[in-house]
C-alpha cells in the first residue's frame, strides 16, 4: 500500500470543501532576521520594537508578507503541488499581526472549478484563512492556480467562477489595534513622505534592483515550507530550469520599495494580483509603484495608500501592457494593495 502522497491533481476538487493543512508552524524571531536578510527588509515598525510600540503595538510583528508566506506555504501540498501557474490573488486581509511566538495554521475552501479547453488541465479557486493559537484569523485571501489533470479523460466538472471583488474598499481594512501615528518618528523611520504627499496617479521609480540567485530563492522556499515542485525539481518543468516562487519576488519588490514608500509601513489588503511573466535565477528584480487611492482611516494618524506594485526584469520603466492588453515580457509581478501610512 502506497505511503507517499503525490499530491492533488483537478480532478480532485470539489467546490465547497474545505481542506485542513498540515503542518502548523511556531514563528519566532529567526524567521523576521531572515526574512531581513533575504531580502532586506528595512520598514521601522518590523525592525524595531521600540519604533512598533511608540506607534502603539506592542512589539513589532513580523513582517505582513512573512506571514502571508507562512500561511501560504501550509497550502502548497493540497493546492499547488501539480499546479502549472499560480494565477492570481484577490479579496486578502490581513486582520491580525502575527508576533514571535504565534502558531500558524492553514485551511481553504474551494470555491471555483473551470476545465482548460485543452482538457489536460483546469482552473481551481480556493479562499484560504490563516489563523493563530486563539483559532483567530489573521489572514484571509483568495487565490487561483492552474492546476495538471491525472486523467485527462477524467468529466470536466461544473463550471463555477467565484464573483469576487475587483478591490476592497478602504473600510473593509482592519487597522491593528491601537495603532496610533501621531507620533510618529519620521527620522527613524528613514523618509519625510506622509500621506498628504502622495497624489493620486503618481508614479515612484524605486531606483535599485536586486539579481535573484538560485541559492536564496531555494532557502527562501524552504524556509516558508513550500514543497512545490516546479521551485526545487529541474525535471518537473520541460525546459529544465527552476522557477523562482512568486512571493520571492512579491517580498522582493517590496523591500524596494522603501525607497519612496518607506512610511507605507503596514500592507492591510490586497485587492489582486498577477505573476505576468516568470522569474529565473540571474534575473534582476526593480520596481515602480503608482499611487491609485487615497483614504483617512478611524485610527489616529493612519492613513491609507492604495499603491499599485510593479517588479520588472529590465524594460523602462512605467511600462506595463502592450497595445494587444497583454504585460509586456519583462514584467514580472502586478500587485494592487493597501497600506497604512502616517497622515
């Protein structure tokens, strides 16, 4: 009798389950230091306690993508082990901090199935939550993976496409609680940039880049317990070569980021997102980002960036689509999120 699990392929989802991941993780300070070291982090409330408590936290958290890849990572057996693209994000919340010590679990429903045409692979759409110890949610998205079909003459299922926001609205945010940036340190937090600062169509070009090399791609991975395939195996892929995890380069524009956006300190939502074009070990990550929104929140001094964030393997930059609709071949990443700024 078979022990080994080779994972999920289309045909074995159904729409409403829910699935229990394995394996919860303890999160300690070990993983914010390399996180930090990864790729490297520099936005004050995740750096400092100090900073995290003169805002009105009670130590600094770990970083929101940190957890984001902690949960994210619990999926990857059950969802993404045989997938061929990981497609899309939408409707995510970060609704509680996760701080040193905080155990992390994973569970996602399935709510989308759509055969490809081919019939050799389909679409499946799953919200999942994250939570900690206290069974509270600390993370909420949805995400859509194509994923490989075993039989390719196993039925197409029934046809169902989850309706799902374009973006949140800025009230739909969870701001933690007491946070308060009315007095916050400018100085210590590295630039002059508030809220009133920023315009609505402004676009940042974050200036640096950072070459993705095949070793801190494969511990990053490894660190968030992501066991799937096309990442780590050059046969699971016709042309041999392995593709660097999405949330690498999600994290890694991120960071750069900070130059221009280094007050936009908390990510509160994401509103979508698309890996355009894949990333490979030699490719060098830059980015930009465009200001889309604006909005006050009900917390002190807090308000709210709706920031489009762009990573790119060269081209210039503020390029996105071609005149066909479609990125262009050096974009990399388009992410639509929410952060928390001072105002």
């Amino acid at each position: 009798m078979a022990k080994t699990n080779p994972g999920r392929f289309f045909e074995d989802y159904t729409v409403g389950e829910t699935i229990h991941h394995a394996v919860p993780r303890t999160v300690s300070g070990g993983e914010r230091a390399l996180y930090h070291a990864l790729y490297p982090a520099r936005h004050a409330l995740y750096s400092s306690d100090e900073f995290a408590r003169s805002c009105g936290l009670p130590a600094s958290p770990l970083d929101d993508l940190a957890a984001f890849h902690v949960v994210f990572g619990k999926t990857v057996p059950d969802i993404s082990l045989n997938a061929l693209a990981n497609l899309g994000y939408a409707e995510g919340r970060w609704l509680k901090p996760v701080y040193p010590g905080d155990t992390i679990h994973s569970t996602s429903e399935v709510i989308g199935l759509k055969q490809n045409s081919n019939g050799k692979s389909g679409v499946v759409w799953v919200r999942t939550k994250g939570r900690n110890q206290r069974a509270e949610v600390v993370l909420d998205y949805v995400r859509w993976v194509m994923v490989r079909k075993r039989d390719f003459d196993a039925p197409a299922p029934e046809v169902v496409i989850p309706d799902l926001a374009p973006a949140l609205a800025a009230s739909d945010l969870t701001i933690p609680d007491g946070l308060n940036f009315t007095n916050y340190d400018f100085t210590l937090a590295g630039e002059a940039h508030r809220w009133g600062d920023y315009e609505v169509g402004e676009k940042i070009d974050h200036v640096d880049g950072v070459t993705v090399e095949e070793a801190e791609h494969m511990m990053a991975t490894r660190l968030w317990q992501n066991t799937a395939k096309v990442h780590f195996d050059i046969g699971s892929r016709p042309d041999g070569r392995r593709l660097i995890y999405g949330g690498h380069v999600i994290s890694m524009a991120r960071t750069l980021s900070f130059n221009g956006l280094a007050n936009a300190q908390i990510i509160a939502g994401l509103n979508g997102g698309t890996h355009a074009n894949p990333c490979y070990s030699g490719d060098t990550i830059k980015a930009w980002s465009e200001v889309l929104d604006r909005a006050e929140t009900s917390a002190p001094g807090v308000g709210a960036l709706r920031l489009r964030l762009v990573a790119t393997k060269g081209g210039e930059a503020f390029t996105l689509k071609g005149e066909d609709g479609k990125y262009l071949p050096h974009v990399m990443l388009d992410l639509d999120y929410w952060a928390l700024i001072p105002l």
